[in-house]
C-alpha cells in the first residue's frame, strides 16, 4: 500500500487543481487580451499568454478539467458498460455471449477514428458526444479483460457449487463473480484513463473535441503547434502537462498491479540474473569443521542452515522458517526429509541448490558438499555461477508439478539435450541420441517420437519421468527431489518409485535427498529420515529404528496419523503448525503436544542422541512410544 | 485446421457484413451531403439545380435501402464502386494505398519489438532499479507524447534545420529506393514509438510473470548458462502474449494512423479515410472500413495461428 | 512592395524567354528551366472542367486549361483562347478566337466553344455558371472563328463568368473531366492524393510560353509542412501560405512571399431566427466587434479590417466615405441593442467550423467581443461539410464564413448579399433584401463605368443600413517561393485563386 502513496498523491494534486479551479486565484480563462497575445512569462502570467493573449497557466488548469473529466468519465462508463458485458457474456457463455461480447467487439473493426469522426459529427462537438465516442471505443476492451477473467473464475469449484445449490445467476455474478474479476479491471482503468487522455488531444487536434472557448490540452496543442516559430512554449506547458499525467497514472498503474497481485513482481526483479553478488554472506563456519563423528556424512553435510525472510521494509522481515537445520547424506544413502507443508523441507533442499526465491534469504549455516574431485565445497556460500557449475550435473533436482516445471513451449527432447550440452563437451547430434536413449531409459515408451512432444502431450507420469531424466542425465552425485510423486495418482507414484529406485541400484554411490510428506513412501524408499517441523529437524534416525520406536512425539502423531494401506494426506493430527512469526517460546510442536510438561514451554529443547545414529529435539524422548 | 480456419472465415464474413452495413447506415444518419461538398468547394454558393443533379447522377436519391442494395451486390461481385469525387475505382485506389499503410505498420511494428523488448526485458529484470525507472519513464513519455508534436519536431530539426530528410512525402520505392526508406522512417519511426512503450511495458510485465514460473527454476537447476535461460526460457515464453498483443495493436493501426500520415504528408489508407469522410465520399469510407475490418479480422486469425505455434498448449479447435 | 519587386522580375525574365525561344527549339528551352515543383494545399477532388471543386482544383485547372478569357498578372482581363471580345449596344457580346490547339494539335473552333456554353447549361449539367448560362439564350457561330453570345437582357459581366477558372474551355465531345484542354501545360501522371505530373504543351498559343518544361505538383495538406517542405527546398513554390509562417519567410533571403489581401471573412445570419431578423440587431453586431484583433489573432496581423461590404480600397467602385459604415464602436452597438429591444443582450449559437483555424479563431474572437455587449454566443464548431449543410438549411442564428468573390467587380457582391437567390451557407439565411437585389440587377445591366459606380455606391449604403452580412476582416493570401523563381504573380485582390494562370510566364533559376 505505501508504493501507492507517491502516484496517488500527485494524482490528489492534480484533482484538487482541477476541482479547485473556480477558486483558485486565476484570471478568467476566457479573457482575451490580444495586443499581449504570445507574451512570455511574467509575474501577471506565469507561464506567459497564448495566441489570443489568454493566461496559459489558468487555461492549464481548466484544460485539465476538460481532458481529465473526459478521460475518467468514458474510462468509468466504459468500464460499467464493458464489465457487465464481459460478466454477462462470460457467465451465460452462448447466445448471451454473442450479443454481449461479441457485438462489442464489431467496434474493434472499425478504425477508432472513424468511430470518433461518426460520433462527433452525428451529436455535434463537445463533451458528451466525445464521452460516448470514448465509451464506445473502450467498451470493448474492458468486455474483453473482464470476459477472460470470467471465465477463470466461472470454472472454480466454489462457483460451480452455488451454481449447484441453485443460486440465483445474477447474485452469483454481482457477489461472487465480480470481486474477482476487479483486480483486472482495476488495472484496465488506469490504462485507459492514461490512453484516453492521449485520444481526447488527438481528437482535439483533429477539431472533434472540445468546443473553444473552453480550454482542453488537445486544443491548446492544436494552437501551439502552429505558432511553434513565435512561442514554443506554448506547446510545451500542455505537453509536459499531458505527459506528466500520464507518467502518474502509468506509475499509478504499475504499482496498482503490484498491490493487487503480490505475487507479480519480485522486490529487484531476479536477482540470480545479475552476475555481481548482492547479498553479502554472513560469516560461516569452516566447512572441515562441521564434519561430525555422530553424522559421517561424507556427501553432504548441512549445519546450522537457517532461512529467514528478506524483504526490506516489508511485513515480517527477517522471520525465520527454517531455524538451525543439521542433516548428513552419505554417498549412496537416501535421506527422506518428511514433514507437513511449511516444515521447511522443500526450503532446505532448495537451499542446498541455490534456488531459493529472491525474497528468501540465508543467514546463517553450512552446506559441506565433496565434488566429484574430491574438492570441499560450501554450498551455501557459493554465487550462482559456483552452482550453476554444479547444478544438473553433479546435483539434480526433481520438482514436484512436473507439469509446471517443464517448459511448454519446448519439445522434451530439447529440454533434455540442454542439460547434456550444458555440462559435457559433446555434439549436438550424440546428445539428441543420448536424450533418446535415457527417455527410453527412464520408461517411456517409443522414446524416439516422445522427444519429439510437447510437455502437455505427455501423461503426467511420463512428464514425471522425462523430468527425471533430465535430473539425471550427467549422472549426478547429489538427487534432490522434491516431493516427485505427490501430483500422481497412487499407481504411477509406485512406477516413479520404482523407478528411483532403478536408478539408484544402477548408481549405488548416488546420494538421493527425497522430500515428502508420505511416510509409505519413506519406508519404501528410504535408509534414513529425517523428520521436520516449523522449520526444525525434531527427529533423524534410521528408517527402521524410527518407525519401530519413533524418539518425538511428533513422528509418532505423523506414524498415528497413517491409516491402514495407503495414505495420501497428513490429517489426524489435531492443531496447525505455528506461523513462523508467531513461534512459542518453547517447544515449537508442545501446542500440539499430549506429551508436553510446563519444561516444554520454558525453553526450546536442544537435541539430544539416544542412540549414536538417531537425534531429537524432544526432553521426554525417552517416555515417547 | 482447416475447419477451424473455415469456422473462422465464416465468422469474419458475418462481422465484416455487420460493420459494412454499420458504417453504410451511419454514413446516411451523418449530416452533410457528397453533392453540395463536392460543388461548395472553395467556398462557393452551389447551385441547387447542379447540386440536384449531381446527387442523381450518383443515385443519391434513390430510396436508401436501394443504394444499400446496389451497394451490397456491387461488393458481392468484387466491385467496391467509384468514388463520388472523380470516378476513380475504389477498389485501384485501396489496392494503391493500403500497402504504403501496412508498410508503416509493419516497419514500426520491427522497430518496436527490436527496441521494446530488450528493453522490457532489462526493465523486468532490474525491477525496482534505476534502469527500471528510466524505462518506464520513457515509456511513459512516448506514450503520452502526441504524434503530432513528436511529428513537428521532427520535421523542425531533421529536415528544416539540419536538412537531413525530406520534409515528408512520399516517393515509391522503385523510383528512388533510399529516398523511400528515408521518407518512411519519419512515420513509422513515430508511430514505433508509441508501440514500442506498449511493447516495452509487456515485455516487462511478462518476463516478471514468467521469471517466478516452475520451469525457469528448472532451467536453473540444469546448470544452463543465464543467456540461454533468458533466451530460451524466459524470453521465448515471455514474447507469447507481448506478440499477441502486439499483433492486435497493428489491427488498431490500420486506418488509425492519421494523424502520422497527416504530419508527415504519408499517402497512406488512414488519410484516404479522412479525406474520404470529410468529402462524404460514401463508396469510399465503406469500400476502406470493408477492406479494413477484414484486414483486422484476418490479423486477428493470424494472431491466433501464430499463439497456437509459439505456444504448443493451444489447440486451434472451436 | 512585394507585388512590384516580382513584377518587375517578371519583365526582366519574361524577356529573356523571349530571347531563348529565339536561340533555340523547345528542347533546349526545357533543359535550362527544368520542372517546378509546386506545393499544393490538396488534391484536386476531381477534374470537372466546369464544376466548382475548389481552389486546388482550379490550380490545376488553370495549368491545363484555357477559357476564352482570363486575367493578366497585372489583374486585368483580357483574351485567352479569344484574341478579342466587345459587346455591341444591343448587348450581344462577340468573340474572336485566335489559332489555339488542343493538347491533340486539333484547333480550338467556335462551334468547340458554343458546345461548352450549351453542355455547361444543361439541366442535368453541374457547372458553376449552369444558372448564369440560362440567361445566354442564344450562341452563334458565324464562322469558324468568331461566337456571338446573345442574353436575355444585356449584361455587363459575362465576361467575367468566361474569365473564370470554373468555365474552361474543352474540346467539343469530351467529358467534363477531361483533362484534355487548350492551356500551357498536359497532365501526364497523377498519383491521386499524391501528386500530379504536368509536362509543357508545346503547341500552346503564346509563343514561347509555357517556359517551364513542366510542373509537378506535390500535395502537402498540412500548412505547416508546406512550408516545412519549401524550407527544405523539397518544393519550389507553394501556395496557401499560412499566416503565422509569412513572418519567417520573409526573413529568409532563399524565399520570397508574394501575398494579397484578397480573401476575406464575414458573419452572415439567420433572418428566420430572431432577433437576427432585426436589422438593428445585425448592425448592432457590425459595431460590436474589433476587427483589428481578429486580424492579429487570426491571420498574425496579415490583413486587415473589413468594415463594410469587401470592396477594396484599390478598386474604382470603393467608397473612402463608407468604408468605415461598420466601425468598431460597442456603445453604438449597445445603443442599437437597446432600441431593438434588447438592452441586456441575448444567448445565441454561432456556426462556425473546427476544421480551418481561421474560422474557428474569427469566431472565437467574435464570441469575446460579443460577450462585452451582452450577447452570449455558444460556438457551434462541427467539421466542413457539416458546416455547409447546416449553414444551406440554415440550422444556426449566426455563422462565420470566409470567402473571395468571383472576380474585382462588384458585382461579385451579388453571391454575398442578394436575398433573392436559393439559400446558401455563403450568404445569410432567410433575409429577402429586395433593395439590394435590384440594385444589383441594375449594375449587371448598366455598361457606363460612371452610372456603374453611382449604382454600388447606392448598393453599399443600404447595405450598411440593411447589415446583410457584417464584413470583419481582409485575410492575406499568400504564395512563397524561391527566390530562384521568377514569373509568377499573385495577382490583386480576390484574382489571388486564378494566380496559377500566370505560371505559364514562371520560369526557375
């Protein structure tokens, strides 16, 4: 809301100017005063006299009255017209949808100046027929945003369901519909106030807008431009006018866009596209140091990773969501990180690639990763060139919504040829071979014409796979993969499995990292788990030791929860997860807890080893069955 | 394919009828008459019998929906009439003037997309910084700067101060080749600018919207070099629906650009339109709306065509 | 000043053409004076020879055609494609032709000219002078070379209508819009809305003439640009040159202006509306406004006054004593307000149009002046052709309007001021001024200079009385050139429109 303040301000200027007007000290807009006509400024006239010697400065002020009344006015009528059509045409869909936006859109064939030539010389100049000429020509527009946005939201579950109660059509559109479609339309308005400001003196200029005496900044434009040799000024005020207005209302616009849809622009847009660094790195510990006895992770080995939120200025700057992270991976384990949504998992392994959203940030932690040379290498404090080195290459990651994730508009082949070309000095040719080759490696059948589609041709288990072989193309070291199964249905989720599983048997020394929130999948999958909550590991150990006798009360809620044969969703487990603003001060999960005691609540438990391979965050560990 | 293009022809058919029939009946409601404009010229008292028999003589005074009718069936046969003017085919003298506009159009079409989206694409990426603000600064500007001060301007500076081009006009290309191109950048560069702030502030828009999807992060976790991602991944994606609309901004352009061709003394269709009204030329106006909205119905097809091929999820079916 | 300095450059290469055709053929005479390029304010809307289609139209007109008579650079009339006219005393007028050609090399003949005043007069025929031409009732050719014009009642101005760019003469046959003629130059290419291509027709009557080798003509429709484009030395000479422009043309030592203050602006008014049916209103209306200020604010000063009917101060029939009869004077004009019963003024729409500047700007200075006496003026600005239809149907109370008449006769005052003649947006709308119109007649049949004058001087007192129309400002007429270019003349007063007749004498370089 505070990025408004600067545009809506000057706009509140503008407007007070305007309505203000009549009051103002001005000299009368219509008051010629010939023999002074093309007088440069003076203390009388501030910004000097125009070519009938009127005060430019007052005519101004009264030219914006006209263009700003005109542009507002048709931008609003417009709208209301345009956004009952676009509802209507988008709700009903058939015939509706023909007289209401298709018939709008027949004024889109017509130039718009003809339009505006017709209207204006059917009514007469002036301000009414130009408003309705505008109307005309904008109608369509916003018949278009708001039909498109309507048939978004006409497809939502929840519209769908008051259609099925029985709702009445038009209170579905008035109270439902369009709340939703207002942040597109918003935005349209502001557009087409800013264009309409520039057609009004386009139309002027032409003799079609306004009726002098009264001033508009397309008249004066129109007056200036032929005495540009006697007095340039004169079309400079009305075009700095002109354009200054419009810069507001672009910048109005702009921000509108930002405030409306949160999610559209990035604080200091992708960061990871600049080469310098921005952020400088908090000072970490030495990675040889991290090396522990009780974790003889010899692949990876994360310590301390916290992540906090960075947006300057922004609500809930510096929260942390994922606080103190350790974890170890050998070469050839597979860890399972399992946790709710908001745990952090997803956060942690992002983390260890670099790819977390600009608006994350890491502030404290080490990610000790051995390269293939052998070399020691702190993830965390690598720039994005250091990880671009080792991304897809020596580490790979598997998304979630493989759907999302591969690029449309490419053919899978492509995308998969990009990542060999991108780490390996071979011909483009063997590459296309070798993409074949692993899409028939990974399960897809007739591989040689499926590199050939598109990602959407692709069932949603093949798409899965491709993406699969693309994360392991260069044979990596390191497979992150983020929750790869949880957007399949139960069959293929085993076929994925397996095919994982496949995968590792072929590569024993890859070390895999598998995010998921499904413990049958962990026990299938997985030699370790680590377990996480509001962005803490509260439990690690091996598969089977934890399963048998979980150490934290938490993993035994999230085994309780698991009903017989598969399970999907985590949902027994009474209570949420505390947002990361709002942590208590002792235990994170003692909210939730039936095992909690008034220590729980003091302070928050350090880790503790019942056995040599197993951790928790949990002072009752040992009563916890 | 084929039946949707058949669908769609079919479609434009009935809407090019519509605003035939429009600009037909609205031309009638229009106050002003062809035979007194033409034979009031010069400010001259015409005579009411030579006016009289010049409104005959064009069938000016046949019931209307007898014009409309001869009107129409002169159109189904592939003839848009004569102008009321001087007897000049109407259809010749489109065929003359419509490629002169469409090569504006189409000139400052290239130049704002070599200009606008490099410089969308910066802008998104530096969101927030100075270049961010610079950009959108200009863009703003050139938006808001009318064409025909921008117009003035330029033939102030180029051609009469440092003489540089013709101070407008036209001249064919098969005459004097250099001469035509230098005449056409004055117009094209000029309506390029408005398109290329339109182009400018999409492409920005989209490269934000598509910088946050899943498949640039992917792109990212392959190891890609930045060039290729913003190439092949962002740009490529980002240019679907800048292009898109683009290609409907150039359908507004056509007939829409008097005021450049006024400025710049360009003899392309949107002047022909003007003079056309401004004369009450009625088989004129209809035959260049006629030949306009099928253009604008046809851009729009190729809009279409073209979205479907650069963006494989859509399927051209209806 | 201007007019001599050009006129006198016009005796100086007029005779060094001369010279040449002595020295050599055509040929060279075309290699050394080249193609003038000449900016015009639009394209002609068509070739109708006899139509009235403006004053683009009849620039070109005026390239490519001839009428029996015409005008000198000097503003007199004289014989074109006549050698000779008189007029007998029982007003029948005779023509001599002399050995003309068609642009086809066939000679021009009486019976090509009796075909012209016949075809211009028929019913359907939509020339100009198709009303005038009902009152030539007979046209004999006696031989092949002589064509007597018979009138109804003897009539003084007849030559003036076959002086006229709207009455050029074409070959017996052809079509209206041929753009076959008998003058200095041939159509050759046009590029409609462009440009139009002219070469010299070398089997032209004056010998020697045309100099130019031809003429292309190039659109500019925007004043600006016009003389953008002369500045650029894209074109040669242009013409309409706008009045904020002439200041720096004439400061610029490549260019020269040749401007006449020949135009001039006018309010009529619609005598079905009251108050307008009053005479005392319109004459109140006449003293309300200061002309002066519509001239600067309007024409930037290139101008002048116009405080009675537009009788130039050069013409023989002016009147010293009447040229004021309109003067500004606003207690007069609320003195007069009061006694038509109106002291505190009125609301009223004035016709104007957006599309030319100098109307809108005379009437917004209108508006100004009229609000001081208390009528309230609302301006009615719709686009030209808008305009013309509402001024002919009379849907306004009180219009601007700028014309030129048809020649410096005063009998040009006719199209003005006659009430007797069909409605038009020219004259005011409604208003029967049977005093005026038999004056008028009067003038049209009297032949004597002396009693002539007598006559108008009576015309213009009553209408001064009657305010017809109120006379605001002379608006100067201008063409630029290059100074390079010699031979070209604007020629006086409301001739400025048929100036283009003397580019058969212009010469470049």
């Amino acid at each position: 809301m505070r990025k408004l303040i600067l545009p809506v301000s000057i706009l509140a200027v503008i407007l007070a100017l305007v309505v203000l007007a009549p009051v103002l000290p001005l000299a009368d807009e219509r008051a010629m005063d010939i023999p002074h006509r093309f007088a440069g400024p003076s203390m009388a006239h501030w910004l000097g006299q125009d070519e009938f010697g009127r005060d430019v400065l007052t005519r101004l002020i009264y030219g914006a009255r006209a263009s700003l009344s005109i542009a507002i006015g048709s931008a609003l009528a417009a709208a209301l017209i345009g956004t009952a059509l676009g509802l209507l045409g988008g709700y009903f869909r058939g015939i509706v949808e023909l007289f209401t936006v298709r018939a709008a859109e027949i004024i889109l064939c017509l130039p718009p100046l003809l339009l505006a030539l017709l209207v204006v010389t059917i009514f007469g100049a002036g301000f009414w027929p130009l408003i309705l000429a505008l109307t005309l020509l904008y109608t369509p527009n916003y018949a278009r945003v708001v039909y498109a946005a309507t048939l978004q939201v006409r497809a939502l579950d929840f519209v769908t369901a008051q259609r099925a109660l029985g709702t009445h059509p038009l209170k579905i559109v008035l109270r439902t519909m369009l709340p939703n479609v207002l942040p597109p339309l918003v935005v349209q308005i502001s557009l087409v106030i800013a264009s309409a400001i520039v057609i009004e003196s386009g139309l002027s200029f032409l003799g079609l807008g306004v009726v002098p005496p009264t001033p508009s900044w397309g008249l004066m434009i129109r007056a200036a431009r032929g005495a540009m040799e006697q007095a340039p000024l004169l079309l400079l005020w009305p075009s700095v006018a002109l354009a200054g207005t419009i810069l507001t209302f672009n910048l109005l616009c702009d921000r509108l866009q930002s405030v409306l849809d949160p999610r559209a622009v990035p604080a200091g847009g992708a960061i990871w596209l600049r080469r310098r660094r921005t952020t400088p790195i908090a000072p970490r510990i030495a990675p040889d140091q991290v090396e522990r006895d009780h974790a003889p992770a010899d692949l990876l080995s994360v310590a301390g990773l916290t992540i906090s939120l960075d947006r300057p200025g922004g609500i809930g700057s510096g929260m942390e969501l994922v606080r103190g992270v350790n974890l170890g991976l050998r070469t050839g384990e597979t860890l399972a990180l399992v946790g709710e949504s908001g745990s952090g998992k997803t956060l942690t392994s992002l983390a260890v690639t670099g790819l977390l959203p600009d608006v994350l940030k890491i502030t404290a932690g080490t990610a000790a990763y051995r390269r293939r040379d052998g070399e020691l290498r702190d993830l965390i404090a690598e720039d994005e060139d250091g990880h671009r080195q080792l991304r897809g290459d020596e580490i790979s990651m598997v998304f979630q919504d493989a759907s999302a994730a591969l690029n449309p508009v490419h053919r899978i082949g492509e995308q998969l040829t990009e990542v060999i070309l991108a780490h390996r000095a071979i011909g483009r040719a063997a590459a296309k071979r070798e993409a074949v080759a692993l899409l028939g490696r990974v399960g897809i059948p007739d591989a040689e014409r499926r590199a050939r589609a598109y990602p959407h041709e692709l069932s949603g288990g093949q798409r899965q796979r491709a993406m699969i072989a693309i994360a392991v193309a260069n044979r990596p070291k390191l497979l992150l993969a983020d929750e790869p199964t949880t957007a399949l249905d139960p069959t293929i989720q085993a076929q994925i499995l397996a095919l994982i599983a496949d995968l590792k048997r072929e590569s024993p020394e890859m070390g895999v990292v598998f995010v998921t929130h499904n413990l049958a999948v962990v026990a299938e999958i997985a030699d370790r788990v680590c377990v996480m909550y509001a962005g803490q590991v509260v439990e690690e150990g091996p598969v089977a030791k934890v399963f048998a006798r979980p150490r934290h009360p938490y993993t035994v809620a999230l085994i309780g929860s698991v009903p017989e044969g598969d399970a999907e969703r985590l949902v027994a487990i009474p209570g949420a997860i505390p947002a990361p603003g709002h942590m208590p001060p002792g235990c994170s999960f003692a909210p939730r807890c039936d095992h909690a005691v008034a220590a729980c609540r003091k302070a928050p438990p350090p880790e503790f080893w019942p056995e040599p391979d197993r951790r928790t965050r949990c002072l009752r560990f040992e009563e916890v069955t | 394919m084929l039946r949707y293009i058949t669908y769609r022809s079919l479609v434009a058919v009935f809407l090019v009828w519509i605003v035939v029939t429009l600009v037909f009946l609205l031309l009638h409601l229009v106050p002003g008459d062809p035979a007194e404009v033409l034979l009031s010229q010069g400010s001259t008292a015409a005579d009411p019998q030579a006016v009289a028999n010049l409104r005959d003589r064009l069938g000016l005074n046949d019931p209307l929906w007898l014009q409309y009718a001869h009107h129409i069936g002169g159109i189904l046969t592939g003839d848009l009439g004569t102008s009321f003017r001087d007897g000049a085919p109407v259809a010749g003298q489109i065929v003359q003037r419509l490629p002169r506009t469409l090569e504006v159009i189409v000139t400052a079409a290239l130049i704002a997309v070599l200009l606008g989206v490099p410089a969308g694409t910066l802008a998104a990426i530096r969101a927030g910084g100075w270049i961010d603000n610079v950009i959108s600064f200009l863009s703003s500007l050139a938006l808001s700067t009318p064409v025909f001060v921008v117009g003035s301007v330029v033939i102030l500076i180029f051609a009469q101060e440092l003489r540089l081009v013709p101070a407008g006009g036209y001249v064919p290309f098969a005459v004097d080749p250099a001469r035509h191109i230098l005449l056409l950048l004055m117009p094209a560069g000029t309506v390029a600018l408005a398109l290329w702030a339109v182009v400018a502030r999409m492409s920005r828009g989209s490269v934000l919207d598509v910088l946050e999807r899943d498949y640039v992060r992917t792109a990212r976790a392959k190891g890609l070099k930045r060039r290729r991602i913003l190439k092949r991944h962002v740009v490529r994606n980002a240019m679907i629906p800048v292009l898109t609309v683009l290609g409907l901004e150039m359908g507004t352009l056509i007939g829409g650009t008097v005021l450049v061709e006024f400025v710049f003394n360009w003899p392309g269709l949107s002047g022909y339109l003007v003079s056309a009204v401004d004369a009450r030329d009625y088989p004129e106006v209809v035959g260049i709306v006629m030949v306009i909205s099928i253009l604008f119905v046809l851009l729009n097809l190729v809009v279409d065509i073209v979205y479907a091929v650069l963006d494989p999820r859509i399927s051209l079916t209806r | 000043m201007t007019m001599r300095l050009t006129r006198r450059s016009f005796l100086a290469t007029s005779a060094a053409g001369a010279a040449l055709t002595f020295v050599g053929p055509k040929a060279l005479r075309a290699a050394t004076n080249g193609t003038l390029r000449f900016g015009l304010s639009a394209y002609p809307p068509s070739f109708d020879a006899w139509a009235s289609s403006g004053s683009a139209a009849g620039t070109i007109k005026l390239m490519m055609h001839r009428g029996l008579l015409g005008f000198g650079p000097d503003g007199k009339m004289r014989g074109e494609l006549a050698e000779s006219f008189s007029v007998d005393d029982d007003g029948v007028w005779t023509f001599k032709l002399r050995d003309a050609k068609w642009h086809d090399g066939s000679p021009v003949t009486a019976e090509d000219i009796a075909w012209n005043v016949a075809e211009a007069a028929k019913p359907d025929s939509t020339a100009y002078f198709r009303g005038e031409f009902q009152s030539i009732v007979k046209v004999e050719t006696p031989d092949d070379k002589t064509v007597r014009m018979i009138t109804k009642e003897p009539s003084a101005v007849l030559p003036g209508w076959f002086a006229h760019f709207n009455m050029p003469m074409i070959k017996k046959g052809e079509a209206p819009d041929t753009t076959m003629g008998a003058g200095p130059f041939k159509l050759e290419k046009t590029d409609r809305g462009v440009s139009l291509s002219l070469v010299a027709f070398d089997g032209y009557y004056k010998e020697g003439l045309p100099k130019l080798a031809g003429i292309q003509a190039i659109v500019y429709a925007d004043e600006n640009l016009r003389v953008a484009a002369l500045d650029a030395g894209d074109v040669d000479l242009i013409e309409y040159v706008p009045w904020q422009a002439m200041e720096q043309i004439e400061a610029n030592d490549q260019l020269a202006l040749d401007a006449v203050d020949g135009p001039f602006m006018y309010l009529t008014f619609n005598a079905e509306h009251p108050p307008f049916d009053d005479p005392k209103v319109r004459r109140a209306i006449a003293h309300a406004i200061k002309r002066e200020d519509i001239v600067a604010a309007a024409f930037y000063g290139r101008g002048g006054p116009l405080e009675h009917l537009p009788l130039a101060e050069g013409s023989e029939y002016y009147n010293a004593d009447l040229a004021h009869g309109w003067n500004y004077d606003p207690e007069k004009a609320k003195a007069l307000l009061a006694e038509a019963g109106h002291p505190d003024g009125f609301e009223c729409t004035m016709l104007a149009t957006s599309q030319y500047g100098m109307h809108q700007s005379t009437a917004e200075v209108c508006q100004a002046y009229l609000s001081m006496v208390g009528i309230n003026v609302r301006l009615d600005l719709p686009e030209w052709a808008t305009r013309v239809q509402k001024g002919n149907q009379g849907q306004y109370d009180m219009a601007v309007m700028g014309t030129t008449a048809s020649n410096n006769d005063p009998d040009g005052m006719t199209q003005l001021v006659d009430g007797s003649l069909p409605a038009s947006f020219v004259r005011s709308y409604g208003l029967k001024t049977p005093k005026l119109t038999e004056l008028l007649a009067k003038g049209r049949q009297t032949f004597d200079e002396a009693k002539r004058k007598a006559i108008y001087e009576e015309m213009e007192k009553q209408a001064i009385e009657e305010t017809p129309i109120v006379g605001l400002a002379w608006r100067s007429q201008g063409f630029a050139m290059k100074k390079t270019v010699s031979g070209f003349t604007n020629m006086p007063g409301q001739l400025c429109f048929y100036s283009p007749e003397t580019l058969e004498e212009t010469a470049l370089g």
